[in-house]
C-alpha cells in the first residue's frame, strides 16, 4: 500500500517541527542573551526538538515502505517533541501521532481479484 496519507502528515508535522524548534532556539537566544550566565536550557531543549523533528521525517519516508517502524518512529517524535518544547510542538506533534498510529494500526486492503 503507498500509505500517502501518513507520509504527507509525517512530512508536515516534520516541517512544521522545524518551525517550533527553530522559535524555541531563538527564544532560548535570546533568554541566554539576557542571562547573568549567559546560558539558556530552552536552546539545548530546542537542538533535542530538531533532531526529533528530523526523526519524525525519517519516520514519513520509512512508514511507505515499512509501516510498523515508520510509525514507531513518528510517535517517538511526537512525544519526544511535545516533552522538549510544549507550546511551539503542539500542531507538530499532533500531525506526528495522527500519522503515528496510522503507520501502526491501519490495516492495508487486499486486492485479491475473484474470477
């Protein structure tokens, strides 16, 4: 089965990932700026979120070919994501389970022909 649907929610919610991590690395700059130690644990929580984000996109190429580990490695991106940076994962991680546990759970069709 070509299983699309996943592979297009497991891609966006990668992409949109990328977005979130990337806002919260820009926040996490900005607080390390304005810090007396001039360090910010949001930046290193935001690197866990792109590399999450990048697994999850793994995950929407994998789920075509292999759907059980495609979709294992969705929903550990978006948990993962959702526990590094909460707010800016919500939309992705929601995307990333959907596909998730269609990767898991949805059962492809037999096209057997009856002549």
């Amino acid at each position: 089965m070509k299983r699309t649907t996943e592979f297009v929610l497991g891609l966006l919610g990668g992409i949109f990932g990328f977005i979130g991590a990337f806002m919260a690395l820009f926040i996490g700059g900005v607080d390390a700026a304005f810090n007396s130690s001039g360090e910010s644990e949001i930046i290193g929580l935001g690197w866990g979120a792109v590399l999450l984000s990048i697994l999850g996109i793994v995950g929407s190429v994998v789920v075509r070919s292999k759907a059980k580990l495609g979709g294992i490695f969705l929903l550990i991106s978006a948990i993962g994501g959702l526990i590094c940076i909460s707010m800016f994962y919500i939309l992705p991680s929601v995307l990333l389970l959907i596909a998730g546990l269609m990767g898991l759970f949805r059962k492809d069709k037999d096209h057997s022909v009856n002549a």
